[in-house]
C-alpha cells in the first residue's frame, strides 16, 4: 500500500521561469562518469545513421531522376552513378545556363522511392522479430555491413541501374536509427529516461 509520493532530491518543479534549469537539471546526470560513454556512443551511432539515411534521402529523388533520363538517352552506355550526375551539373561562372529545365519526375523515380519504402517496412518489420533473439548489436551489425559494402560499391559500379539499387541499400541503413534508440533506452537507469 502506498501512502505517500515523495520527490528525489535535487529534482526542480518545472514551470514558466526555470524550465531551463530543469531541463538541466534532468540532462546533467547524463554527462557525468558512468553516463558519459553511453550517451557519446549513442550519439555518434545516431549521428552516422541519421546522416546516412537522412542525408542521402535528400538527393534521392534527384539522383535517380538524372540516372533515368541518362539512361534513355543513352541505353546500352555504360557509367557510374558519379559520372551520370557529373553530366547534369549545374554551369560555372561563364557557362551558359541550358535552356531546358527538368520539371518533372520520371514515372520509374517514384516506382524505386515505393521500393525503398517497401525494404523499410519488410526491414523494420524483420528487425522487430528478431531484436530480442539474436540482441540488437547483432542486428545493427547485420544491417550495417551489408550497406557500407553498398556504400562503398556505388562508386565503382559501372552500371547506373545496378547503382540504384546500391544507392537504395545505403539508404535501408536507416533501419538502424530504431535498433539505436532502443538500445539507447536500456544504457539509462528509469529515473533517466
């Protein structure tokens, strides 16, 4: 039976004036010694999958847009993804500014963005059935591995379509941003969270 409800010491009663304090007060614990490494790795996970994911999302649409319109114009060449983006680039200082200007997508841009959704929902759907058998550094290895040698293989791939698929697996990278912050929940004691 509970009688009464005490409040931890140190702990400041939020309201209008010192909200700031108190937002302090409670984040201060989580930069002190056993706290310290945990939140620094933490964030370093979350910053390079968030960058990973987020970063790449930005130029999506874009990049494969000039892949599709590179590759009609020129079906059987072969070329990196690099290369394609080199050949829509914007004009330096004196160049002449092209008189055509993309102003619409290609139908086949929003078929692999339903794709990349789809390899989300399947991934993140596989991550939740198997985080608690095989543990979630397991599972951020199991997806980080396979998108790094994709990373790593855009480059060199002479095959812009081959390329986009590649690009799509960097981007399934962001499947791990879930696994992290369930994993950052655990590092904390209750009273953290």
């Amino acid at each position: 039976e509970v009688n009464a409800i005490t409040s931890e010491g140190g702990v400041v009663e939020p309201n209008k004036l010192n909200f700031f304090k108190f937002m302090w007060t409670q984040t201060k614990p989580l930069y002190k010694t056993p706290h310290l490494r945990n939140i620094l790795t933490a964030s370093f996970l979350q910053f390079g999958f968030c960058l990973s994911c987020n970063g790449f999302w930005t130029f999506y649409p874009e990049i494969l847009n000039k892949v599709y319109l590179w590759v009609g114009n020129n079906p059987n060449g072969q070329s990196t993804i690099c290369e394609v983006f080199d050949e829509f680039k914007l004009p330096v200082d004196n160049e002449e500014i092209p008189s055509i200007c993309i102003q619409k997508l290609e139908n086949s841009t929003f078929f692999n963005i339903a794709v990349l959704e789809m390899i989300f929902a399947c991934g993140l759907l596989l991550t939740t059935l198997l985080i608690e058998r095989v543990g979630k550094l397991i599972c951020m290895v199991m997806i980080s591995i396979p998108c790094g040698i994709c990373a790593i293989s855009v480059m060199f791939v002479n095959n812009p379509e081959v390329g986009i698929f590649l690009y799509i697996a960097i981007l399934a990278s962001g499947i791990n941003i879930s696994v992290t912050n369930a994993s950052t929940v655990e590092l904390f004691p209750t009273s953290m969270r």
